[in-house]
C-alpha cells in the first residue's frame, strides 16, 4: 500500500470536545498510511464503533453517529451514519494508576443498513477523486448518567477490517459533562 498526498485525520467529537483527547500513538502510526484505496475497500457491513463507558452513564445507541468528512479536489462532503447496537458486556477499565479497575459497559455499535447505502455511496465519491483529508467521528449520545460528576472517561475502539481487528481511537479521554448533557439533550 503506498502513502499518497492524502491525509487521515481521526478526530473524536465527543459533543463539541474542546478538551484533550488521548489517542493512541499506535493509532496515529497505523492510520499514518491509510489512503483512498483503502477507504474504498471497507466493508461497511464489517464496520464497528465499541464505545466503553463506566457504571452508571448508558449510550443511546439509536441517537449516537458516525461521521466521515472529506475535503478534496473533488469538493467536500459530509457523512453522518446511523448506528444500530449489536451487542452490550460487562466489562472493567482502569479506574486510575494507583486504584484498579472498575465496573464498565462495552457497546458494540454497526452501520444501519440505511447507512451502509449512504457510506458505500461515499466511498464512491472518494473514488472519483484524490481527497486532501478524511476526518472520522465518533459522537457517542447518553441516554442517562450521574447528575453529581463533572467529567466522564470514554473509550472508543473502531473496526475496519476483520482480519486487522480493533483499534482504539479513544484511550479513556475525560470529557465534561456539560457537552455531554448538552449534547444528550439535543442542546
């Protein structure tokens, strides 16, 4: 696979988070030589998002997207895809250095089939032309959460391919609450 002249940026946008997102260095590396070709050849049946979030916050599944922005030559389009929840488990995160682990819930979210359509349909429009840049988004929606913290932990793994597995995008970014009850709210 060779690099081109196209960029991949990977770009969490957790409700408008201006904070800091933690994105793996291997992450960065991997996605690095990702180019046109490679997008035309996912499968969007194959596509996964897993969002992990601790005890007590609970995804909207049906509300929560991803998104695909390409700006190239060709012009700029946006793509906002339907997810539908596939699977839920109990699992346990990093509660910090010194403290263990604690309770969380791992979501396993897919493309909709309406949305399978739509991304095929963009993978089209990359095809005709050389992008300058593809931005993917991850915008997770709660459904509820503790009124009484000011911040929460995601996790956020994305699947391209069945064969290259999971790769986390996320790696426990602290997000405030007021995006996310803003966002929750359809603020």
């Amino acid at each position: 696979m060779s690099v081109r002249s196209m960029g991949l940026a990977l770009t969490l946008a957790l409700p408008c988070l201006a904070g800091c997102v933690s994105v793996p260095l291997s992450t960065i590396v991997r996605m690095s030589t990702f180019d046109e070709r490679d997008f035309a050849q996912l499968d969007p049946g194959v596509l996964r998002v897993k969002i992990t979030l601790p005890q007590g916050f609970v995804l909207d599944a049906a509300r929560s997207w991803l998104g695909v922005d390409i700006d190239s030559p060709a012009g700029v389009h946006h793509g906002e895809f339907k997810l539908d929840q596939e699977s839920t488990e109990r699992t346990e995160i990093s509660a910090g250095m010194f403290a263990g682990t604690a309770p969380a819930t791992a979501y396993t979210l897919k493309l909709s089939q309406p949305s399978r359509n739509e991304f095929r349909a963009l993978q089209g429009f990359v095809s005709r032309g050389s992008p300058g840049q593809i931005t993917i988004r991850v915008v997770p929606i709660l459904s509820s959460f503790p009124d009484d913290v000011a911040s929460v932990k995601v996790w956020i793994d994305l699947l391209l391919s069945q064969s290259q597995g999971y790769f986390t995008l996320v790696n426990g970014a602290d997000v405030p609450m007021e995006q996310i009850r803003a966002a929750s709210k359809g603020v």
